[in-house]
C-alpha cells in the first residue's frame, strides 16, 4: 500500500458548495480490486497521476492494490490507470477525477475498482456495483 499526500489550502466556498460543506471531504481511497473467476493471470495495472507515479502491480485473484491522497483544492486531482489481463487491455482508465469522484465516492471516501472478465465495475459502497468499462 502506498501512502500519498498533497497539501490542501483553503479557498472560499462557493455558494453551491456551502451547501455540502458539512461533506466536504478531502481524503479518499481508491481501491483497485482483482474480481477475476481464476488466477490463470494475473490483472495487472500501472497508475499515475499529475504528480505521482504508482508503479506496476500485478494483482492475483481477490488482491487488492489500494492508495490514498487528499484532494487538491486548486487544482484537479486526475488517477490514471492502464489495466491489462492477458490480451485484452484498457488504457488511460480515469479512476478518479475531482468533480466526479469526489462526488461519487464522497459518502464513503472510498471508489472501487473491480476488474473482472466483463470489465470493470464501479462502485462506492462494494454493494452497488456498476459495469463502467467493457474490454
Ligand atoms: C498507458 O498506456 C499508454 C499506451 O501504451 C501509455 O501512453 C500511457 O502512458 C500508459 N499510462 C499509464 C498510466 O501507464
């Protein structure tokens, strides 16, 4: 697991976002999750973002490569991920973006990613899951 950190400043809030202040959330998790059938290959993924890159992993069965940060408030937080399982592949997956993310994920600080022989599912909660990308 890989501990990220970027300072965060205070700007004033907008008057739509005043609204949200008490979920104001600053801090996530995304969670990148093997949800493969078997472990006849592994799912392997490398990701970056503007300012950090998470490296290669290889991610077996029911593995799990996870990292956190704290959102910018100037700027757009942008995670990026190449996955690839055997052949087939899917690059430049946005797997968190502010605005988005911070929206969808704010309830709970977490986004999972779960790769699986369909695609990869998005969910927040792990309960409710939505196919989000189709090799
Ligand atoms: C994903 O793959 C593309 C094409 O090979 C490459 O240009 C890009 O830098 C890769 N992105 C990451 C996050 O590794």
């Amino acid at each position: 697991m890989l501990l990220l950190a970027s300072f965060i400043s205070q700007t004033p809030l907008g008057h739509e976002e005043s609204v949200d202040k008490v979920l104001l959330r600053v801090r996530f998790k995304v969670h990148i999750i093997n949800g493969m059938p078997d472990n006849a290959k592994p799912l392997e993924i490398t990701c970056h973002s503007n300012d950090d890159d998470l490296e290669h992993h290889a991610l077996w069965k029911d593995q799990e490569f996870k990292f956190k940060f704290i959102t910018h408030f100037w700027r757009k937080t942008h995670f990026v991920c190449n996955f690839s399982w055997g052949p087939k592949s899917l690059n430049d997956i946005t797997v968190f973006v502010s605005r988005d993310e911070t929206r969808s994920c704010k309830q709970s600080g977490n986004c999972f990613w779960q790769a699986t022989p369909q695609g990869i599912y998005f969910s927040s909660d792990f309960r409710n899951c939505g196919l989000r990308f189709t090799w």
